[in-house]
C-alpha cells in the first residue's frame, strides 16, 4: 500500500492511498478500529472516535500522464482541511459568499492566520509536500510532485504556492464540490471503463459488500454470547438490552449490511428501528465506560478475524 497523501482531523481524517490488492475495506475496518481503541485507552476516553462511515472515492492513478492531476487535486483538497473552517472564515457558507462577491475578500490578517494554521498542522502531509519538513519515510511524495514538471525544492515550491493561493483567494476552488459527492474521479474514458464494468455484472454493489463482509453473522454472534454467557435467543426479543443493540451495531459496522438486512435478518424489524437501537447503544457508551470496554473488546476480537 501507497501512501500518497493525508490529514487527520478531530473526528475524522483523509487519506490517498493506492494498493495493489482489493482490500482497502478490510484496511480501513481493522486501522479505524486499531486507532480508536488505542486513542480511548491513552487519553481516558469512551465512545466513537470517527464520525460516520469509511467512504471510498476511486481516483485515477497520480502516474496517468493524462488524468493524474485528478489525483494532485485531490491532495490540495485534503492538504487544506484543517484550514477549510468557519474560525478562519473558510467555511462553506463564507467560501461561497466569497465566491460569489457577497462578501469581502479576506483581509492580510486572516490570510496570515490561514497560513499560519496550514503550516503548523502537525497532522497533515502537506509541511512535507510544502518543504516545510521531511517526509516520513512512508509517504510517498515524489508521484504527485512530479507532476509539478519541477525537480526537487523547486517541485516543492510550485506545490507550496498553488496550494497557499487558495488561502489568499478564499474561495471554494471549482471541483471540489465534485471531489466531496464524486465516486469515481478521471478522465472520461476512465470512468466509461468503470461504468462498463458495473452494468456488465449488475450484482457488483451486491458483490463488493459481501467481500468487504469479512465478519459472518455467526461470529458476531458468538463475541457477543461469550461476553453475556447467554445464547442470543435468550435477550433477541429484549428490546433496549445492550446484548441485543450491540448485535445490530456489530453486523451494521463489521458484517457489511445494511440497516434493512440486519433487521431482515434480527427478525423483521424496520430499518429506522435498527437505527434507533444502534444510537442507543451509541450513547450508552458515552456514560457507560463498563460497557464501552466491552464495545472494545469485541471490535478488537472481529477485527482481527478473517474469512
């Protein structure tokens, strides 16, 4: 696997990665997993870490000599995250603003904090890109670099200059909106490709969620009975039992299922009821350290199981 680019925010993080092998579900279910475990025992913390659910957006690869600026936009888009905010007057609706002349160009004040922030952001690529630091021996720089037509500091420079642009304009750069809602970024012929590929096998949502399904129902079952020393036909029917929420919870996260399948499957309840049962749990956990642990625990022993 290939690092590329990434930024990490308080509740959520961007990472451009390419890998070789069809498996970047089952990566990001075990790091998601692995770091918001590690994270909650080091700073006393219970509960999620991340906000939602790990989202995919297949790229062309950096080294296309006629689509890789797809990729390098993608890395501006990311490398800006942690400025991209309302404190910083660069949130949605004052991006736009601006964009649209409704409101004032930004001041040298507020271009020199954005600056200021986008330099110092420890958990980001872009001060190794910028030539702010050295890279990790990890990331990967030299592809997308590259593609600045510069060698060295030089290739750098041009990077640091483009992308610090954007926080003197402090508009929303045309694209992005694409990048956030897109699937599949590329040429044209490229995304033809993938189109081609979906209609030839109309199963191919169906097969990729029973790939990424790493984890079966039975042993999901089985985590959580050897927790509660009960079999699950004795609290199933229990409504509000943690035993059975954490059920629901599990299939959602690591089984693959939709809301609809899991409660197909609990016995025919709605999907909204699934939902309700699963932010129960959700919040429980935030006041319930005992049974945070015990949410911990099993995602440990799921993560770690492959079929």
């Amino acid at each position: 696997m290939r690092i590329n680019a990434y930024v990490l925010m308080p509740n959520h993080y961007h990472v451009l990665i390419e890998t070789p092998e069809v498996n970047l579900s089952q990566a990001m279910q075990w790091l998601n997993t692995s770091y918001g475990m590690w994270y909650n025992r080091r700073h006393g913390r219970v509960g999620p870490l991340l906000q939602g659910r790990f989202k995919a957006v297949l790229v062309e690869s950096p080294s296309s000599a006629v689509s890789g600026g797809w990729a390098l936009e993608v890395s501006r888009y990311i490398h800006l995250n942690p400025v991209r905010v309302k404190g910083l007057g660069l949130g949605k609706a004052e991006a736009k603003g601006e964009g649209r002349g409704v409101s004032r160009a930004p001041t040298a004040e507020a271009v020199a904090r954005r600056l200021e922030v986008l330099r110092g952001y420890r958990w980001s690529s872009y001060p190794a890109y910028a030539g702010y630091r050295k890279a990790e021996e990890w990331l990967t720089t030299w592809e997308l670099l590259g593609r600045m037509k510069r060698e060295g500091k030089l290739a750098r420079a041009k990077y640091r200059r483009e992308v610090e642009a954007v926080l003197r304009q402090g508009v929303e750069v045309t694209g992005w909106g694409e990048i956030r809602e897109a699937l599949v970024l590329g040429t044209e012929a490229f995304r033809q490709a993938i189109a081609r590929d979906v209609k030839r096998d109309g199963l191919v949502q169906k097969r990729a969620r029973e790939i990424s399904r790493c984890v079966g129902v039975g042993q999901v079952l089985a985590a959580v009975e050897g927790i509660r020393s009960e079999r699950w036909a004795a609290f199933r029917e229990r409504q509000g039992d943690w035993g059975r929420d954490m059920v629901l919870y599990l299939l959602r996260r690591y089984g693959g299922m939709t809301l609809r399948e899991v409660g197909s499957w609990a016995g025919g309840m709605s999907w909204s009821a699934v939902s309700v049962a699963i932010r129960r749990l959700s919040r429980r956990m935030q006041h319930d350290a005992k049974l945070a642990n015990i949410c911990e625990r099993l995602q440990l022993e799921l993560s770690n199981v492959h079929t």
